[in-house]
C-alpha cells in the first residue's frame, strides 16, 4: 500500500505500560502509511502485548534481548541506529525515560536508543504525579536537550483512575507527527544558510577577555533544524562546549567579533539565507597586551573601541535572493529596540527575546521569542529551545516561498 511514510524504515520501542495496547494500533497504522516498522520491545512490555501479536503486523521477528535464545543470533543495536529513519518508543515509562537521559545500557531498548543515527520521538505514558515528579521532567528536560522530540502526552482518566497529564498521545495524532517530520525533512534540500552562534572573546591579555553569558544553545538548535529539514549549514561559532551532531553542518570556529566578522562576511555571498543569531561583543579592548598584565594595586582603564557590525555589513551586501535574519536581547524598550534594529540593518525578520522574561536568555534550555518582520509580529509562548528553532525556520521558509 502506498502511504504517506512509503518507505521509511521506523524502530518502535514498547516499554512496560499499560499504554502498550496503543502501540499495536500504532504499529498498524505505520504500516498502512507504507512504513517498515520493527519492534524493539523492553522484558516488562512483554506482560502488556504479546510478541506474536507485534510479529504479526510487521511481518518482522520482534527484538526484545541481545541474543535470539532461539538460535542464538545476534541482535545488532548498531545496525538498527543506521538501519532506521526515525526511532519512535511509545510508550515511554517513567524509568525508561530516566535510563535513556542518562545512558543507563541495560536492556536492547535503550542501547538501540544510544546506537541511533536517526531522530528520536518519545511519547511518555505514566500516572500524573510520575509525570509531573521533578526527577521526571528534569530527565525528559535532558532528553529534549539531546535533540530527541518529546511527544507530549495528553490530559485525561488514567489507569489509576485518577485524572491528569500522562496519557499517552493517541496513535493518530503520533502518526501525523510523524508524516509532518518527513514532510519537512527537505523542505530546505539545495538551501545553503549560514548561522552564527554563542558568544565571542575580546582579549584584554593572554588570559583575559571581555565576553557574554552566551552558551550557543539557540544557534546550535537552530543549525541542527536546518539540517534536518536537508540544507546545508556553515555554522559560525564563538568559544562554546557544544558539539553539532548533523553531517549536514560545517562548524567554523572562531574566538573574537572580527574573526567572526571575517567568516561571516566571507561565507555569505554564497548562501540562501543566515540566521545571526550569535551575541557578538559591540566593543573591543583597542589594544590588548601581549603578556599577563600584573596587579599593581591602581585601576586599569581600557579604552574600548566598536567591533565590526556584522548585521549592518550582511544587510548593505545582501541581494534580492537573499535572506538576513537578525536576533536583539534587550532589557528595556524591547519591541522600539527591534523594529529600529530590522530597518536600520536591512533584515528581513528580527528574533526578540527579553531577559525579563523567565526562561528566556541565556544559559537557559527554554526561550520565549517575538518575531518581527515585514509579514508582521508574532509572539509564542516559552518553548524549549528546539521547539522555538523549529518556529523560527518555519518563518524562515514562509520568507523564502515569497522570494520565489
């Protein structure tokens, strides 16, 4: 049958829940779509549905254990991470969720989850206090930060009777998920968009430096969206510990605003669009010592200089075709701040994140954004960091359809 996920090739992980019934519809429904599914199931999912039953609708040997005690075959967790186009494990427990936040291998489930290459869905499904207990939402926090969707589950009666968030999602609106990801996944293929990220390093000496509390959180996220949606990524970064993981990005590293100034300005003629998205420093030490500079007991003045404006320099050379896309932090005068910095900079839409908001920031794994532009403004809730890159280039694209 021909479907909407013709072709792709999905693990589906089944934990210990009473939700697991909802995994066989689930299952069922992939397959009408056109998927390949193969089951990896957990020893305690095997109490909820029965391995002949999974079996049965995939057409696929069901692996719960490293070893077949059959015949004693090897089951490859390696190969399932490079075999597959999408993990999805659903339901997912409490204590599933907590192993894989922190690489605890004990079962072929969570060693197939660390094996994977593909993305990662993840619907939780466990009683309302479970869910909303601190160790939970700090682990599914942690998951969300490795890039892995989090599926989130519904409100309603659960098996305890009791009423609450914890319902596993329905297996529809999983599967539409999941139809939408594939959709995406080149809706950017033959784009090449140039993003900066994290903070940069002005040096006063060889061991000091004027920077920022930019982590690179929102511009990694942003590069890894990119991505996946199939472009191709330079992704400028000022000095962060953050690895990108899609082989569909160039990392530049550089360490102060006028390294960045000159990777930026040099990459860009030969992109779609970039996303600035880095805190470069406005000002620099005007001459930085070559040595230690000694405490001598008296004030030391620096004198401070302007750095290159990167925005300004990428506005006054960008050509129809392109796109330039701004981010402003601001402290007060938010909105008045923004609209000024997307006119005078020539940019098509500016990212506004306030730092009296909670969440919003930096060092933060949340933001809570404002996007304002020539299509108008819209503001959204706080959301995690992948989530708010996720709307970010779906404004991006609408951007883009426009130029066409």
């Amino acid at each position: 049958m021909n479907g909407s996920l013709e072709g792709k090739k999905i693990v589906l992980g089944i934990t210990g829940s009473i939700a697991a019934y909802k995994a066989v519809v689930l299952a069922r429904e992939l397959i009408k779509r056109g998927a390949e599914v193969q089951v990896v199931i957990t020893p305690a999912g095997k109490e909820f549905v029965t391995m002949l039953t999974l079996a049965t609708l995939t057409r696929r040997q069901v692996i719960s254990e490293f070893f077949s005690h059959r015949d004693g075959t090897w089951n490859s967790h390696v190969e399932l991470g490079q075999w597959a186009d999408a993990m999805l494990i659903a339901p997912a427990t409490a204590a599933t969720i907590a192993k894989m936040a922190n690489g605890v291998a004990d079962n072929m489930l969570v060693t197939t989850y660390l094996s994977m290459k593909a993305p990662v869905f993840v619907a939780p499904a466990m009683d309302l206090d479970m869910f909303a207990h601190p160790s939970t939402q700090h682990n599914i926090e942690l998951l969300r930060s490795y890039g892995n969707h989090i599926i989130e589950p519904g409100t309603g009666e659960l098996a305890s009777a009791l009423v609450g968030k914890g319902r596993m999602e329905e297996p529809d609106n999983i599967v539409k998920l999941l139809e939408e990801h594939f959709a995406k996944a080149q809706s950017l293929a033959g784009k090449r968009i140039l993003i900066t990220a994290g903070p940069t390093y002005e040096r006063i000496d060889p061991v000091r430096f004027i920077g920022n509390y930019s982590s690179g959180k929102m511009g990694f996220a942003l590069a890894e969206e990119c991505a996946a949606r199939g472009a191709e990524v330079v992704l400028v970064s000022g000095p962060v510990a953050l690895q990108a993981h899609s082989p569909n990005i160039r990392r530049v590293d550089v360490e102060s605003a006028d390294e960045m100034f000159e990777a930026a300005t040099a990459t860009y003629d030969n992109m779609d669009a970039a996303i600035l998205c880095a805190a470069v420093a406005d000002y620099k030490v005007e001459h930085s010592e070559a040595n230690k500079i000694k405490r001598d007991g008296n004030a030391l003045p620096l004198n401070l200089v302007p750095t290159k404006d990167i925005a300004r320099a990428l506005g006054t050379s960008k050509r129809n075709d392109q796109l330039l896309v701004g981010f402003a932090l601001e402290t007060d005068n938010e909105t008045a701040n923004a609209e000024k910095k997307l006119k005078g900079k020539n940019l098509d839409f500016i990212v506004l994140n306030s730092l009296r908001d909670k969440g919003a920031g930096f060092k933060t794994d949340t933001n809570k954004i404002t996007i304002i532009g020539r299509k108008g403004t819209e503001a959204y809730p706080l959301k995690s960091k992948r989530e708010v890159a996720a709307d970010i280039v779906d404004t991006l694209e609408s951007y883009m359809h426009e130029k066409k």
